[in-house]
C-alpha cells in the first residue's frame, strides 16, 4: 500500500512539470515565451510590409514605401507618434497599437490579436474597426517572420 502510495505521488508531481500541448487547424498552439522586439516581415498579395516593435515602446510600420510610426511621422500634416502594448497573458495574445496627435493627445488604437507560431514567426490579425477580432481567418490575418539582423 506505501509502494502505491510513493507512486502516486511520484505520478501527479511528475505531471505537474509537463508542458500541455494542442493543436488547431495546422498551427501548433504552445506556450512559448516571445520577445517582439525588433523588426518582422510580412507579404500579401506580393506586397512586402514591415513591422518594427522597439525596446522603448514604439512601433513603426513599412509598406509600399511610406513609413508610418515611431516616436515621431507626420500624417495629414500633423505630428503624432505610434506606441504598442502587448498582452502577453491573453489567449489569443493582444497587441494595440495607439496613434497620438503629439499636439492635442488625441489618440486612435487599432486592436489586434497574436498567435505565436515560433518564436521567429508570428499570426497577426485585425478587424480594422475599433472592434478586436475573435478569430483568425484568411481575410483578417497576415503571417510575420522576424528579421535577423
């Protein structure tokens, strides 16, 4: 009886450092920690996009030749700045970008969500209407793959 209960201790303290994996669709759904700081890439349709998350906050976006973003750009004549947060405790992780008219601190967030597929590729999805989106789909969602540097 002292064998089997040694055993079963040995069981459920073994089982507590396991680490619980699923899967969805054909993205494997682990924990992983991910840092998104640096610079990511993204295409759609042929077009070549970049993403740049920096150590102090801001975030900064490329495409089709206009930069849009960081501590401080110009949009329809006015100075703003572009921050990110990231939830990293969500499921699916949450990242919001917030746009600010440096001038009046009027700001504008844009509401995405984040799949970690590994740590060097990451899904991003939005709904592009204040309102953050619940799923993934081939629509709302671009796939990024850091870029080493």
């Amino acid at each position: 009886m002292k064998k089997l209960v040694l055993l079963f201790i040995a069981i459920v303290s073994l089982s507590s450092f396991t680490t619980q994996h699923t899967t969805t669709d054909i993205d494997i759904d682990i924990d992983i920690d991910i840092d998104i700081v640096g610079k990511w890439v993204g295409e759609e349709n042929g077009d070549v996009g970049y993403f740049l998350f920096d150590k102090e906050g801001y975030a900064t976006l490329e495409a089709q030749g206009e930069i849009i973003g960081g501590k401080e750009f110009i949009m329809k004549g006015q100075k703003c700045s572009m921050t990110y947060i990231v939830n990293y405790d969500s499921k699916p992780m949450e990242i919001d970008f917030t746009v600010t008219l440096l001038e009046t601190k009027d700001e504008r967030k844009m509401l995405f969500i984040a799949k970690v597929i590994d740590n060097n590729t990451l899904k991003l999805a939005s709904s592009f209407n204040d309102v953050r989106p619940t799923e993934f789909n081939e629509i709302n969602s671009i796939i990024l793959t850091r870029v080493k540097q």
